[in-house]
C-alpha cells in the first residue's frame, strides 16, 4: 500500500514539475563588474533552491554543535532522574519480596540519587515515600532507632499542595502507629493516633489500629467504642462483630470495682449493647457480685418479661443472671416466674434459675421440685446443678433430714 501512494505522489510531482519547468522561456542575467552571466529561470530556481537547503542545513549543524554541552547536561540529569526512580522502585520491589536489607540500601540510595537530580530535588512526595520505604524496612531488621530517625523525618516532609501533605502525614502516622502495636508500645500508638485528623481517624484502618491499642493499654470502654463504630463500618461480618462487641463489654464490664463505678460504666455504653440480653446479663451478675442484686433484676426485667422472644442461648444467660442476683428478690417476680416455670418447663437453665428464685422467697415446695429437675438435668452447666444441689441439700438440713441433704451434697460433690 505504501508503495501506491509513493508511486501516486511521485506521477503528481512529475506532472506538476512537467507543466511548471516545461516552458523555459525565461532568461535571468546576473552581472558581477563586467561580467554578465545567463541562466534560464528553471535554473535559477534551482540553485537558489539549493543554496537555501544548503544554508538551512548548515545553520542547523551550527546549532547542534553549540547546543551539545547543554544538551549532554540534560542528558546526564535525565539519566540521574532515571536511576533515583529505579532506585525508589528497586526499593519498593525489595521491600515486597521480605529483601528489607536490600529495600533499605536502595531506598537510601533513591534519596542520594534525588539530590543529585535537579528534576527531582523539590518532589518531596518521591522523598516521603523513599523515607517510608527505608523506614519499613528498617522496622523489619529491628532497627527501631534508625527507624524512628527515619519516621520523624517523614513527618517533617512538607509535600506541595495541603492534600498532599495530609496524605503524607497520614501515612506516615498509621504507619508509626502500626510499629508500635507490632513493638508492644500502646502509649506510642495512641499518641500517633490521636494526631490524625478527624476524616483520617474515623478510616477503617485507623480504626482497627485503635482497636489494638485500647486493648493493649487496658481501655476496654474505648475499645468497645471503637469496635461499634467498626461495625457500623461494616468491617468484621456481623457474627464476628456480635462476639467481638459482647467480649469488649464483658471486659469493660471487669474493670468496675463498686456499685457507683459498674452504674456509670453502664450509663457509657451504647444503646445497642444494653439492648443485647448477653451484654446485660453480664453487667447483671457483676451488678451482683458488687452488691447490688436490685440493680441487676432491674436491667434484666424487661429481658425476663420477653423471654420467649430470645433465642434460646440469650435465655440460658438471663436465666443464670437471675440466678446469681436472686438475693432479696421481691414479691412482685412471683407471677413471671411462675409464667416462665409454665412457658420454658423443658428447658433446665431456666428451671433451675426460678427454682432458685423461689428458695429465695422461701417456697420451699415449689422450689424443691424445679431444682430436683434440673440438678437431675444432664444438660445444665455443671455450676449450676452444684449450685441446685446444695441449695436443696440446705433445704433438707432446715427440714432435719440430714440423710438426704447429705446424699444431695454427695451429687453436688460428684460434679466437682
């Protein structure tokens, strides 16, 4: 196809040249003092257009060679701009592929190549991430000093635009925070948390960060917080997130030491976890534990009231909930735990906990034929069957049947 078109240009010139220099009536007389010189015009015209060539050619030669040490100067930086990138990517390849050796040398020397390289002596932002990459690395040979010199830097680097140097800092402050969780420095994790923006520290990765830190310093409430607004974020599945959230509150729930404290613990935590039946049944027996037996039949009232709405698993809590805060229960319980006895008969945590509700109130009959069914009950946790068993092994005592109450205490014994 090439060669048509070729062939097609060359006939137009052809013709063209045919029909312009064909008639070659014109004369052009050139005198030089008493010289006199003819030339025919097509002639003329194409030495003049040689003489133009020539001079343009020759001009153009003249440029070169002038222009050639600035051009070899150009050439030399481009080739230096060149290695620091290579270097920067080498360093990045290293670093990926576990070589941090390697990775830290090359981002090093990334760094010497960019301030030899005019082209990238003022791009702060291939510096910041040669820092980081070097500093990574660093982290990885357990050279914390190195790496903290090299991390502080980073932080100093000041990128052009404001969104340019957020993303630095940003970057370089998760990064130092994530170092510190791996080095066990919770208080350094949290301190380079906390300087990040508002947008930044509400981030998924961020989040998780101050998961891991609050857990490591012992903060169970702002780790509970934390995890929530990760749930919100939708990033564990939502089992995960259920489990994660109900071990935080329990553990949050561990650090109060009086009645006072556990009340306005409870009073911080979210809505959605004091409408969890789990949640509350732990904050109820802690409650108890503490002495306050009418707070915790406070929190577990309404939950007691709607048991058959609860799966059988948030059932069995309140129902050992109940159990451990039965101490002064009052009068007013008698018609849920009798509706509960008839509605849940068949199932043993329940039983046992309004069996122990009633030998609380002293209704001796009653109580004796719900604990006998459950401490008889295989599928009970063997707490609490021990528990049924000694209660009814008392109940035997104050009736002076010791025979018995020794038998019960024997089954109690067997569980141990």
């Amino acid at each position: 196809m090439k060669g048509v078109i070729w062939l097609l240009l060359m006939a137009v010139v052809a013709v063209v040249a045919a029909s312009t220099l064909g008639p070659n009536d014109g004369l052009v007389s050139i005198f030089w003092g008493g010289w006199r010189t003819d030339l025919s015009l097509n002639l003329a015209v194409l030495l003049l257009l040689g003489a133009g060539t020539v001079l343009l050619l020759a001009v153009q030669a003249l440029n070169s060679l002038v222009s050639l040490p600035r051009r070899a100067g150009q050439w030399r930086a481009l080739r230096r701009e060149r290695a620091a990138e290579a270097a920067l990517r080498e360093a990045q390849a290293e670093y990926f592929a576990g070589r941090y050796g390697r990775a830290q040398k090359a981002a090093q020397r990334a760094l010497v190549l960019q301030d030899d390289a005019e082209a990238l002596s003022g791009d702060t932002r291939f510096r910041l991430l040669a820092r980081l990459l070097a500093a990574g690395s660093l982290h990885r040979l357990q050279d914390r000093r190195r790496r903290d010199v090299m991390i502080e830097r980073a932080l100093s680097e000041r990128p052009g635009t404001a969104a340019a140097a957020a993303a630095g800092d940003d970057a370089a402050r998760l990064l130092a925070a994530e170092w510190a969780l791996e080095d066990r420095d919770a208080a350094r994790a949290l301190e380079m948390l906390d300087a990040l923006p508002p947008g930044a520290a509400r981030r998924t990765q961020a989040l998780r960060l101050r998961l891991q830190a609050a857990r490591l310093a012992r903060q169970p409430v702002e780790a509970l917080r934390t995890a929530r607004l990760l749930a919100n974020h939708q990033a564990f599945s939502p089992l995960v997130a259920q489990t994660l959230l109900r071990s935080l509150a329990a553990d949050a729930l561990e650090t109060a030491h009086d009645l006072q404290q556990l009340r306005r613990l409870w009073n911080q935590f979210d809505a959605h976890d004091r409408r969890d039946a789990q949640v509350v049944a732990r904050a109820a027996q802690r409650a108890a534990a503490l002495g306050g037996a009418d707070d915790a039949r406070q929190w577990l009232r309404p939950f007691w009231d709607r048991l058959a709405e609860l799966p059988r698993e948030d059932r069995d809590a309140v129902a050992w909930a109940l159990a451990d805060a039965r101490e002064g229960i009052g009068s007013d319980w008698l018609p849920r735990l009798e509706s509960a006895a008839q509605a849940f008969g068949h199932e043993s945590a329940v039983v046992a906990a309004v069996g122990l509700a009633l030998a609380e109130r002293q209704l001796w009959g009653k109580a004796r034929a719900l604990l006998e069914q459950a401490a008889a009950s295989p599928g009970l946790a063997a707490p609490m069957r021990r528990r049924a068993w000694r209660v009814l092994s008392t109940m035997a005592r104050g009736e002076g049947d010791e025979a018995r109450a020794q038998g019960y205490e024997r089954a109690a014994a067997a569980l141990d």
